[in-house]
C-alpha cells in the first residue's frame, strides 16, 4: 500500500475481502508451525480476522471503497480540473446519499456477503456482548445481528463518509468562487 495513492488502498481491501479465505488458510497453516514468533504472529492475525466485527466492517468499507474508486481514480490523472473533479465527488456523494436512504436495503446485501464469508471462514456472525454499563462501544439493543452492524457500523461510516465529503467538496466549491 501507498500513504499518497489511494487507489492502491481501494484495491487492497477490496482484494483483501476477495482473498480472505486463502488467507486464513495459510494462517492456520502457519500457526501449526515451530517458529514460535511466525506461529504467534499467524494466530492472533487469525483470530482478528474471523471475528464478527472485522468481517462485516470489511465488507462495508470493500462496498464504499468500490464506490468510491471511480473518484480515487479520476483524482489522480494529470488533466483532471477542479470543476471535474467536484462532478465526481458529486457523484459518488449522490449514490453514497442513496444507499444511507435505503440503508437497510443496501446493508442487507452486504450483511449477506459477510454472512458468506464467515461460512466460508466457518465463523458465525454475532454481535459483541452487551453490558448494563458499556463506554468504549455502542450498547444498542438491537433483535438481530444485522441489525446491530447495521446500526453500530454501516449507518455511522456511512454518514461519516458523506459528511468528510461534503465538507471537502464545499471547500473546493468556495475556491472555484474566490477565483472567479
């Protein structure tokens, strides 16, 4: 990965969801090995990547990040203006607005690539414990467990999303106009 082109970062989530399986497979393997730091190494990187939480969180940011490439990618050519690039993010801003409208809709889909994921991993999806007294995550009392990622995870990316984006847009917008 890249610190500076964020199309690399797009495309590892989005491989990484694709690979995941294979992944873990060679971390299982790795884990059985004598290499106690490899062994250690391999194991606590498994553990984090069959839990509930980072399945379904990374198929939410590998759905926004496919969203979101077409702009990652038209930001990085050479001949690209300003009133092009906010045509972009201004695209990606109305299908992001759309999907948080219809959010349960869109999160069902995704809450079903998770699902299969875990399958795959042979991981069952549910959501952390709750207790009377919580401070470091969302104490929500959801029915199900979609309903809890739904909740805790895609609405909040979600807005948080639109809203990073709309602030930038709306700096780049009072730039056009200072320049005009």
């Amino acid at each position: 990965m890249c610190a500076t082109r964020w199309v690399q970062k797009h495309e590892a989530v989005i491989t990484l969801e694709e690979i995941i399986v294979p992944v873990s497979t060679a971390l299982e393997e790795i884990d059985q090995w004598k290499d106690k730091d490899a062994a250690s190494g391999a194991h606590s990187l498994l553990c984090a990547i069959q839990n509930s939480p980072f399945l379904v969180t990374l198929s939410i940011l590998a759905r926004i990040m496919v969203s979101s490439l077409v702009l990652s990618r038209a930001l990085q050519k050479v001949q690209l203006d300003l009133v092009t690039a906010i045509q972009y993010a201004d695209q990606l801003l109305s299908d992001l607005t759309d999907s948080r409208s219809r959010a349960e809709e869109e999160f069902a889909k995704i809450y079903k690539e998770a699902s299969k994921l875990a399958t795959d991993l042979g991981v069952t999806l549910q959501k952390p414990r709750t207790t009377t007294r919580q401070t470091h995550r969302d104490n929500l009392e959801p029915d199900t467990e979609e309903e809890y990622f739904r909740r805790s995870v895609y609405i909040p990316f979600l807005d948080r999303f639109i809203t990073e984006l709309l602030l930038r847009n709306k700096y780049y917008l009072r730039l056009i106009a200072a320049t005009i």
